[in-house]
C-alpha cells in the first residue's frame, strides 16, 4: 500500500529480503501504478500488478451547505500525516478572510492528539471552529458525511499509498487539496481536486483550498471528484475483480 512499498518511510535504501520474496511469489499486487512501477524499477519485479482499493458507495449525500466553509481531513494524528500543518492551513485561510465562517473538523486520534489541542487553543482564529472527532468506527465516518455537507477534503502528508479516507470523501463528491506524493495523483485528478508539492508554502496550500472551495460551490470539482471515484475507486467492482483474479491464479 505504502509504508510496506516505500522505503524512504523506513529511512531505508532497500527492504531486507525483497527481492528473494518476490521472486517466489506468483504475483505481486500495488494499489496504485505509483507503488507497482516503483516496485518493478527497485527490485527488477516482473510479476507485479495493480488492484486498487475502494470504498462503499454511499447511502446518502447532503444536498446543500450553511454558508460555513466546512473542510475535513481524516488521518491518524502523527508525523508522517502533518494534521498540525492542516491547522495552519485553515487557520492562515481564516485570517486572511475574517468575513468568512470556516469550520475545520478532523476525524482520527493519535500520539500526537494533544499536543495538536494545546497548539490549537493557542492559536485558531475566532472565525475558525476547530472540532477534532477522535477516532470514528468506519460506519461512523460515513454518517458523518452522509449527514454534513463539507466543502473540502485536506491530506498533507509526507507519504502515501492511495488514502481510502480520500476515496470515502470523494464518494460523496467531496473535492481534496492533496500532496503530490504515492499514489495520490492517481485519484486526485480530472478537476476533483488540487495537488500541491510536499515542501508547498503555508500560503500556497492555503490559495489551493480558497480556490477549491469556490470550485466546489459551482459544483464542477464535486461532480469530477464523484466521477473518479465511480470509475476508479468503487469498492463493489475492486474487490469483485480482486477475488475473480486471485480465483484466475
């Protein structure tokens, strides 16, 4: 997926054993062209194939928001994930439009949760309502799309396979401001979103998500974002395809 493709996670030039593993192995399958064409360079890999992940269609979609610029990331909070940078974001996005309501609401916990509070508390705008969810069960995570209309999705991080949690908004027709990193392109593409560099500037991320959102309130970046998903990332026709293949071996 990606800590167990990339070896840069690890601090690592190669996986110990990999090349002996995969020359026994009858096929290897990657989430995503990114993970499967890294494989096939680094470890002369021949056998390699891509599967993509999915998520379930949903039951639900909201029709409509509050006025309030509701953005949403969902992620573990740790290092690699940068939800601290998210924050800046939102809270430089706030700033620099003191007539808007924002609202930010981040859905997942981790070791760095309450630091991420205090930083919080310290610094948000007033125009800013920060709601940090926790950890949410999957079905958790659905009701809450199913029941608020968000604006925009927000993924910073460092590395990544393809992020389900991406793929679980844009189901909903959710638009995402990513980092160009793994195999995220691969799904924030066709208008359903922005792709921003690793190393991006505060500012830079900031006019991404401003210009997503007025993208997403003509509905273009919400239809493309719902296209992609039904043609790339639909659970229901995956994983049916994953088992008919691995029965094909």
């Amino acid at each position: 997926h990606g800590s167990d493709v990339y070896e840069a996670v690890h601090g690592i030039s190669e996986f110990p054993f990999r090349r002996r593993v995969i020359n026994c192995l009858t096929r290897v399958f990657c989430i995503s062209d990114n993970g499967a064409e890294h494989i096939r360079k680094k470890y002369g890999a021949k056998n390699v194939e891509v599967s993509r992940l999915g998520s379930r269609e949903p039951r639900s979609v909201p029709g409509s928001g509050n006025g309030v610029a509701t953005i949403v990331s969902c992620s573990s909070i740790n290092s690699i994930k940068r939800v601290s940078r998210i924050f800046d974001v939102v809270n430089l996005l706030a700033k620099e439009n003191p007539g808007d309501s924002i609202e930010w609401v981040h859905i997942g916990s981790g070791p760095l949760e309450e630091s991420l509070r205090l930083y919080i508390q310290q610094r948000a705008e007033s125009n800013l309502v920060v709601t940090l969810k926790g950890f949410m069960g999957n079905d958790d995570v659905h009701g809450f799309y199913e029941q608020n209309y968000v604006d925009c999705f927000i993924n910073l991080s460092t590395s990544e396979g393809v992020p389900v949690s991406i793929m679980e908004a844009m189901s909903y027709g959710i638009p995402v401001v990513a980092t160009r990193v793994g195999g995220v392109p691969e799904i924030v593409e066709s208008g359903a979103g922005i792709l921003v560099d690793v190393d991006a500037t505060l500012s830079d991320v900031s006019q991404a998500v401003l210009n997503l959102l007025k993208k997403s309130r003509d509905g273009s970046a919400r239809a493309a974002a719902r296209r992609v998903w039904m043609q790339k990332y639909n659970a229901a026709k995956n994983y049916r395809d994953f088992a008919n293949t691995l029965a094909s071996l």
